[in-house]
C-alpha cells in the first residue's frame, strides 16, 4: 500500500496534467478494489 501511495504522489507531482486528481482517485479506488479481491480469494 505504501508503495503504491508514493509512486502515484511522486507521479503526480511530476507530471500533474496527466495525473489530475479525478486521476489519482480512480487508480487508488481500483487498487483498493484489487486487495480487497485478493483477499476474498
């Protein structure tokens, strides 16, 4: 979970057109998403 959380802060802040915040919430909503399905498994 931490690593995921810096790399998408650290992209973000270098490139923050391509990571707007709409941006940021979706990829973490879907990372969320996926740990929650593996742990259903």
């Amino acid at each position: 979970m931490l690593s995921f959380t810096h790399g998408l802060v650290v992209q973000a802040l270098f490139d923050p057109e391509r990571f707007p915040p709409e941006h940021q919430i979706r990829l973490a909503d879907e990372f969320l998403t996926g740990l929650r399905l593996a742990e259903n498994r």
